[in-house]
C-alpha cells in the first residue's frame, strides 16, 4: 500500500463506510415498511377489538334486562303460586270438614237402621223421644 497515495486509500475507506451506510438503510427501510404495515394491522384490530367490546357492553345490558324481566315475572308466579297454595289448603280444610260431616250423618243412619235391641219400655220411650225430636229438627231444618 505505500504505492497508493494517502487520498485514494482514505476515498476507497469513505466509499466501503457509504456503501455500508446505504446498505444499512435498504434494511432499516425494509424494517421499516413492515413495521407501519403491523401498525395498519393492529389499528384494524383494535378497531375491531373496540367494536365487539360495544357489542359485548350491548348484550350485557340486553341481559341484565331480560334478566331483571324474568326476576319479575318469577316473583309474579311465586305470588300467584302461594295465593294458589293458600286457596288449596282452605279447600283441603273445607272438605275434611264436609267429609267429618258425612261421616256423622252415615254413622247416625246405621244405628238408626240397625235392628232395634231389646230395651226396657223406658228406654224405648227416651229412643221414641229422641227420634221424635230428630225428626222435628230435621222438618225445622228443611223449612
């Protein structure tokens, strides 16, 4: 190297740093091409990412509504329900009260059709007594 002058061997070296230097911002050009490519995706995403969040909010509400509407429709039918459940324990009352009635009324009409035991003449006339008075209430009654 002591043939070439000092000039020419400190071009050579600017002209080797250039070459590196323009090489080097092909690649960062590149890099950066692909870089504001991802930005133009990840703004498509998160504007997607923002619109199903809305529809996410939307259906949330829609189902804390429908979900209030059914709380109330079940309170509704638990109410009827128990004023159903009330009304059905004074039907069940009512007809053990008419069923204990039934069952006075067949017990009285078999010992009166049972075959008459042999009493003294009192005791027949208090038994005469007694089913004369039945029988007066009875005609009170369907008067």
């Amino acid at each position: 190297m002591m043939g070439l002058p000092l000039g020419i061997v400190v071009e050579g070296l600017v002209s080797v740093l250039l070459l590196l230097t323009i090489g080097y911002a092909i690649v960062l050009n590149e890099r950066l091409k692909r870089l504001h490519a991802d930005r133009d995706t990840l703004k498509q995403a998160v504007a997607e990412l923002v619109l199903a969040t809305d529809k996410a909010d939307r259906a949330v509400s829609e189902l804390r509504q429908t979900a209030t509407e059914a709380e109330l429709a079940l309170g509704a039918r638990l109410q009827e329900a128990d004023r159903f459940a009330v009304e059905l324990a004074n039907h069940v009352t009512s007809g053990q009260a008419v069923m204990a009635r039934i069952a006075r009324i067949l017990e009285v009409s078999r010992e009166r059709d049972a075959p008459p035991s042999p009493q003294t003449p009192a005791n027949r006339a208090q038994e005469a007594l007694k089913r004369l008075r039945t029988h007066q209430m009875e005609k009170g009654e369907a008067a």
